[in-house]
C-alpha cells in the first residue's frame, strides 16, 4: 500500500463542557489514512468516531493534536479559510443526506462546483461524470423528493466527489438507507477508492458494512483502539 | 461569487411560496400607503404652496392656528396700502367647499377683482378677466377644476353649502400664479351670502421693489400693535405652509400611520426571513461544509431579503403608480411625483435590508457542527 498520506491526525483531542460536567469524546486520536485508501471508523453510539471525522474535516476544531488533509495543516486555519480549504479538498456525506429540496440532483452536484473557479462547461462535465459514476444519469433532473433514500445518497455521494476532493469523509451513509440500498452505497464508496483512487473514510457503527473498508479503526471512548484489515474487499 | 449563487438564491425565495407572497405582500402594501399618502399630500399642499411666493406678504388675525378662523376688518386694507414699502393690498375672504362624490376640495377666495390682480400674478384672457369683473356673481377658476369637476366657461355652479350660485366667467391656466384648485369670486357677493359683510380673513400684500419683504412684515404689524385686532404678517409661502398645516394636519397622522405600517412590514419581513433561516440551519451547515463562507451565507440571505423587497416595492409602486395614473377624477388630488417613486423604492430596499441583516448575519455566524447536529 502506498504511504503517500492523505489525512494525518495526531493526539486529537476535543472535549465539550456541559454544566460542570467534561465530555470527551475525542481523546488522544492518532490516525493517518492514505491515498487511494477507504478506511471503516467504528465504534458503538457515543464513542466519539462521528466527531473525530468532523475534526479530520475541519468542521470542528481540536482542543489539541494537528490535523493534516493532503499535507497542509488546517488545525490552525480560521473559519474562512477551512472553508475554502474544504471546498476544494475534503467531500462530505451526512447520514441525512442533506440535499437542497428546491434544487434537481444536478443543480445539488452543482452547487460546490460554483464555488470553485470553473467554467460551465467544466461544472457541466464534472457534475455530468459525477452522475455518472454514481448510476443516476438518468435522475438528474428530479428533485430530492422524486428520488429514494438510497438515490437521495447516491447524489450527496456525487455532490461530495464532484470538486475532485483529496479525501471524501462519510458520516453514517448508510444510517437512515434500507440494507440494499445501504450496500448499494458502499459499493459505490469501494468502486471510487478502488477504481478511480479516491480516498475515502467512513464512520458506521455497522460490521458489516465497515467490512467494505481496506481497514478498520475501532473507537471506545474517544481513542482509536484496535485496527484491522477489512474483509469483504478481500473476498471480492 | 453572489451573482453565481443567482439560480440557488430565486429557488430558495419560492421555497415557501405562501411566505414569500405574503412577505412581497406585506412590502408592496407599505409601499403603497407611503406613495398613496405621499401624493395625496402632495396634490394637496402644492395647489396651495404652489400659488404663493416668497416676495409676497400675506397679513391675518394674530393668533389664530387657522386661517379659516382668521377675522380682519375689510378697513385694514387700507390701512396696509397707507403703509410705506406696501406696493399694492387686497382683501380676501376665505372659505372651503367639498364638492361632488368625489369630494373634491375646493378653496375660494373672495376677492376685490381688480385690487386682486395687482397683487397675484395669475393669467387669465381679457374676455374672461373682463367678464369676471363686470358680472359679481361670476367666478375664475383653477385649471383643476376643470380637470377634476368637468367645470367650463358658461358652467352655472352651485355651492349649495356656502349658498352660492355663481357662472364660471373663465379658467387659470397653470401658467403664471397657478391657481390649481382655488376658485376666485366677488368678495361682497361672498361677503353677502356669509353675513360677514365688512370682514376678510387676510390680507395679500406686494411689497414694493425697494421694499424689504421681512422689514415690511414687522411694519405692518407694528402698525396694528395697539389696535382691537392685532395682526401676524408672513411671507405668502409660509403663510401657504401654514393653511395647509392647519387644514391638513389629519394628513400628517395618516403619514405616521404610513410609517407604522412600514415598520411592522420590516418586523414581519425579519420575521419571516429568520423563520426561513431557522428552517434550513442544517442546510447551512451542509453548505459551510462543503466550502461556503460565512459572508457568501451572509449575503445569500440579505440578497432573498432584497429580491423580495425589489419585487414588493415594484408591486406597490406599480400600483400606486396605476391607480393614480388611471384613477379618474377622484384621483387627481394625487400627486405621484419622481421624489415619492424614488423615496418609495429606497424603503423598500430599507425594508430588504434592514429585515434581511439580523438573518443574515445570525446565518454566517452559525457553527457549522451545531448546524449539522439540528434535527429535522
């Protein structure tokens, strides 16, 4: 495997204050994912793994620890800046999909390319490929409301690897899916980190599922425990 | 950046049309009370600021906050002529009619014919002025009342609350000292059908050449300092400002009222754009998540909150603009003037703004992790 890294994170720790009482979810987190690599975070309901992909993703920020998406650190970035940073080098998928109702799947895949320097018709064959890879070419112009759960993760899959990020990081994307539609989608998420090299990591509480991944981190309480190679790749 | 954000921004405005409608609504209604009210003030005042002049002095009861209750003895006229800088005098006893359904407002002024005509500089042709002059129950007219009531020469008209029948002997065209909607008529046949033989309400004074206006004024009331009646002396503009201060005070609260009803249109308009924003705090954080600042977020919603005023304020513009452009007769009071159009639009991009930043700001500065963590 290539040790070309695309996300470092090292002693990331975040801890929240409710009252008097310290939650820590996020406690001494050391983990480094490489190129090409789709990596499965588990861990049971609370343990910490879905806020450690929102510190890899710069959508929150560590109480200490570093952080390094393709080499540069964001740890110490501003809000601007992670957002620019973000909207050129990390994709995400929610577990809720998060799609904009009012707008068509392609206008949805659309919408971080506008944020880039692109030309339409670059945005137009990016979002057209994206589509492509995800088999809804033929729903693009539905709304969110016309499309399945399973069709509705499918388009924010699309939407998060259309800007060509560095890494794509997925919070439970098959949380709220059917089991079909759920395997459906890690096919997907195998398919790009296999076919195209796109890097991937996943959070899921679900074994079966993280056997998708190339490896496997588990979390108890806020610190990455064991680590094991993933199974279902390694059959197929 | 904002410009390619166009398509998102229209969508998300129709995203809940009924709220847009009603936002829209809500704007163009307070557009509207503000340029309806505005040129109804407008087509009120200026017939009255529009015939008086700086250089002319106007002379009345000290004392009293209405013109209409103002009492001079006709012999103060001469009084005033005797006055050194006083060029010419003339009496005028005043009143108001409401005429027709469409309660048309009409000021009348009695007058001596041809004492007036050496004080006003109002142009009417020789036929019409010497009819005028020679026939005391004939009248002159504005050229609005023309418009508005459908008067012409020959017209008999009968002003059955002042007990007055009268021929309309010519019309003032809005050339020289426009006359609007004042009706000029003998003042002892006024006089006589009011009982109020032997008074006027006030005095119209041209200063001569040499004279000066605001010295004249402290003459002329020094003049009458000691008498049973004293006097209040001012420039005829102010003198115009005054009468329509004093008769159209009610104006002055249905302006307040216009204002009120533009306040509550921003509060609701706040309203409903910070309910839109509450609605889509987690799509704000998707947003923040895949690259978009906090100032684009910002300028996303004040720029929903500008469209919607844009098009509120075209809508109640539009419609006041309609109403006064094909109202009819009832309508001519209004005055819509470019002042009100353009000071109409500036509300209403007052009202996008100021509704649309509170949102708009409490937008950018959501946490994009609180964000993703509301539910629904």
């Amino acid at each position: 495997m290539s040790r070309d890294l695309v996300v470092q994170a090292s002693g990331l720790t975040k801890t929240y204050h409710k009252g008097d009482i310290a939650i820590t979810p996020v406690d001494g987190a050391d983990i480094d994912v490489a190129a090409g690599e789709l990596v499965a975070i588990m861990g049971p309901s609370g343990s910490g793994k879905s806020t450690l992909l929102h510190l890899l993703g710069g959508l929150d920020k560590p109480d200490q620890g570093s952080c390094s998406i393709g080499g540069t650190d964001i740890t110490s970035m501003s809000e601007r800046q992670l957002c620019d940073f973000r909207a050129t080098n990390i994709g995400f998928v929610f577990q809720v999909f998060n799609l904009i109702p009012v707008l068509t799947a392609r206008e949805n895949i659309d919408l971080p390319l506008r944020l880039l320097s692109l030309s339409r018709e670059r945005r137009q064959q990016q979002t057209e490929a994206a589509l492509e890879l995800v088999g809804l070419a033929d729903r693009a112009d539905h709304l969110p409301a016309q499309l399945s759960g399973g069709e509705e993760q499918r388009v924010a899959i699309a939407r998060a690897l259309a800007t060509d990020p560095k890494v794509i990081l997925a919070d439970e994307p098959t949380g709220n899916l059917d089991e079909d539609s759920g395997q459906l989608v890690m096919d997907i998420l195998q398919t790009l980190t296999r076919d195209y090299g796109k890097t991937i990591v996943v959070v899921t509480h679900d074994s079966q599922k993280a056997g998708y991944a190339d490896r496997v981190l588990f979390v108890h309480k806020g610190r990455l425990v064991t680590e094991r190679p993933g199974s279902v790749r390694e059959v197929a | 950046m904002l410009t390619k954000m166009a398509p998102f921004i229209w969508k998300n405005i129709w995203r809940n049309k009924r709220r847009s409608i009603l936002i829209i609504l809500g704007i163009a209604v307070a557009v509207f009370v503000y340029a309806a009210l505005n040129a109804a003030v407008n087509g009120l005042t200026f017939p009255i600021k529009g015939t008086a002049s700086s250089q002319i002095l106007n002379v009345r009861e000290a004392g009293r906050a209405q013109v209409l209750a103002s009492k001079l003895p006709e012999i103060y006229v001469d009084r005033v002529r005797a006055i050194d800088g006083v060029q010419a005098a003339a009496g005028v006893l005043t009143d108001i009619a409401i005429v027709g359904t469409a309660r048309v407002h009409i000021f009348l002024r009695g007058v001596q014919p041809d004492e007036y005509r050496l004080v006003e500089d109002f142009i009417v042709d020789d036929i019409a002025w010497e009819n005028f002059r020679s026939d005391r129950r004939a009248i002159l007219i504005g050229h609005r009342l023309q418009s508005q009531l459908g008067w012409n020469i020959g017209d008999q008209i009968d002003l059955g609350a002042l007990g007055i029948r009268a021929v309309i002997a010519g019309i003032v065209p809005p050339q020289g000292v426009d006359l609007e909607n004042h009706l000029l008529i003998h003042q002892g046949y006024f006089q006589n059908n009011r009982g109020l033989e032997g008074q006027i309400s006030y005095i119209v004074v041209r200063p001569a050449p040499s004279a000066s206006p605001s010295e004249l004024r402290q003459l002329i009331d020094d003049a009458f300092a000691y008498s049973p009646i004293t006097t209040e002396t001012a420039s005829a503009q102010e003198f115009a400002e005054e009468i329509v201060n004093d008769f159209l005070d009610f104006l002055v609260y249905l302006k307040v009222m216009g204002v009120i009803a533009v306040l509550i249109t921003m509060l609701a308009a706040a309203n409903g754009l910070a309910m839109s924003v509450r609605e889509r705090t987690r799509e704000i954080g998707m947003l923040k998540a895949i690259g978009f600042t906090p100032s684009l977020i910002c300028g996303m919603v004040l720029a929903e909150s500008l469209l919607l005023a844009i098009v509120g304020g075209f809508v109640g513009l539009g419609f006041a603009w309609t109403i006064v452009g094909t109202g009819g007769t009832a309508m001519e009071v209004l005055a819509l003037d470019r002042n009100i159009l353009t000071v109409g639009a500036a509300l209403a991009l007052g009202v996008g703004i100021l509704g649309g930043i509170v949102p708009a700001i409490n937008a950018a500065r959501l946490k994009t992790i609180d964000c993703l963590h509301v539910v629904g």
